[in-house]
C-alpha cells in the first residue's frame, strides 16, 4: 500500500456562473423530480450522469423544436434570441441560468451591432456560449480561434472586438496588437471572466508544490484541456483523468506529495472521491 499526501487545490472547482446553474436544476428536480436541459448543463460526464439519475433530461435544438408546454433549463452559456422565440411559440418556460457575465457581453455585443459596428469575435467555432454571441448579430459577426484564419490584408480599417469569456487574455492582447500593426483601427472589449482567466495563474502556482498532479475534468471541456497544458507546463507529472478509476498507482512512488485540481467544470466532489481513492492505493 502507497503511503501518499494529497491535497486539493481549493480554488478549483465549479466556476460560479456553473454552480447557480447546478443549484437551480437541482431545486427544480427536488420539487418536480424532472426539467429538461438544453445541452449538458455542465461539460462534465460525471455531474452529468448524477443529474440525469436526478432526473434531467438533456436535449438538443431539434428536440427543443418537437417539445411544448414543458419547463426548458437554459445553461450558464446562453442562448441567441432563436431559443426565447421559439419557446414562446412551443409554450415553454424558460429557466435561464445564463452566466451574468455571459449576458453583459450578450448585450454589449447586440447594442454594438444596433449601432451598425462591425463586430469581430475571439472564440471557439461551434462552442454553445459563442453561438449565443453570434445570434445577437443575426450571425453576420465574424468569429476566429486564431488571427492566421483572416486575412489581415482584406479586414475593415475599424472593427469592434469581443472575446468568448473564457479565453486568454494575453492571446485576446496579442490579437489586438497585431491587429493594431497592420493599421487596423480596434475598438477591443476585454470581456474575458477573470474568475475563469485567473485560474491559470493560480493552477501555475499550485501544481508546483506537488512530486505529481491529478488533473481531474470532464473530456469535452475546452477549459479543462487548456488548463491541463498549464498544468503539465509547469509540472511534467501532471495526469489527466475523468473519474477515479482512471488513476494508475504506477506513476506514484512511496511518499509522493500529490495535488488534485481541475477544471471550471469539474465538480468539487469528483476532485474529493480522486483524493479519498489515491489515498487509498
């Protein structure tokens, strides 16, 4: 048996915009015993597994088409304009657990496309929060994950720029400076959550105390993916895994100081049950 020491980082964890979501689907199940949920409320399998046997039910855009007179959880990402109207046509009831700060940049985003500016977004392609974005622009804004995907020679001299909120912010400055040398006139909006931002300065430090790290996050989180690099650059011994039976007690040696941390979409308890299983190996 491997005598470890392991400690979870404490700011780890559920970003907040996820844990209002949670708690009001929770509620919502506690009092009615099923909701529906358009996406997976969280990209964690294991949180949502654990909803479902609560009784959530996920569905996608086309099954919120064919659904009426039922009560619809929208997600932390948001939602473009599309969704309301279509569930007031469908008769739904909405539970909007929009991030706040997904909103504010929602609104900012549209008031700058009623004042005809053209509007430039910093995001991942397909990604549900960006989609929300690009609807408050009737899907004319232009999105890109890298400055290589324009063409710097063809772009409007003045542009209004926005970022997805969990990007980086030093990505999200190096685009508007190399924007700004090619004489492009940008109007940037920082609209980056420095609740999800500042988690990479905090996991930097963090995965430096430990002989080896247990990254624990759910395998479709953008966040948890880039947050794993950080992870690993600082520290070498870094793992990735998705639930606790992924751990090998081979990357470990007798009195290894381990730390557990994750991603903004990894759920506290998940971090505690890879800690209670490492200490039992």
């Amino acid at each position: 048996m491997l005598q470890l020491d392991v400690h979870i980082d404490s700011h780890s964890g559920f970003c907040f915009g996820v844990v209002y979501a949670i708690e009001m689907a929770e509620e919502i199940l506690d009092q009615e015993g099923h909701l529906y949920c358009l996406g997976d409320i969280v990209h964690n399998d294991e949180e949502v597994k654990r909803l479902v046997n609560k009784g959530l039910k996920i569905i996608d855009h086309k099954g919120l088409e064919n659904l009426k007179s039922e009560k619809v959880l929208i997600r932390a990402h948001g939602e473009p304009p599309s969704t309301y109207e279509l569930a007031i046509k469908n008769d739904l009831t909405l539970v909007d657990a929009s991030c706040p700060v997904v909103l504010k940049l929602q609104n900012r985003i549209k008031n700058a496309f009623d004042r005809k500016e053209t509007i430039y977004i910093y995001g991942k392609h397909g990604h549900a929060e960006v989609e929300g974005l690009l609807g408050q622009t009737s899907g004319k804004a232009v999105v890109f994950q890298d400055p290589k995907e324009l063409d710097l020679d063809t772009l409007p001299s003045e542009i209004t720029l926005f970022s997805q909120t969990t990007k980086s912010p030093e990505k999200f400055y190096e685009i508007n400076r190399i924007l700004g040398e090619k004489g492009i006139q940008v109007q940037a909006h920082d609209t980056i959550c420095r609740q999800v931002s500042n988690r990479d300065k905090e996991l930097r430090n963090f995965t430096a105390q430990f002989d080896k790290v247990i990254f624990v996050s759910g395998s479709k989180s953008s966040n948890g993916k880039a947050l794993f690099e950080v992870c690993k650059s600082k520290n070498p011994n870094t793992y990735f895994v998705s639930r606790r039976d992924q751990v090998n007690s081979s990357w470990f040696k007798e009195n290894d100081k381990v730390g557990v941390c994750g991603a903004t979409s990894t759920p506290m308890w998940l971090m505690e049950e890879v800690k209670e299983h490492l200490l039992r190996l």
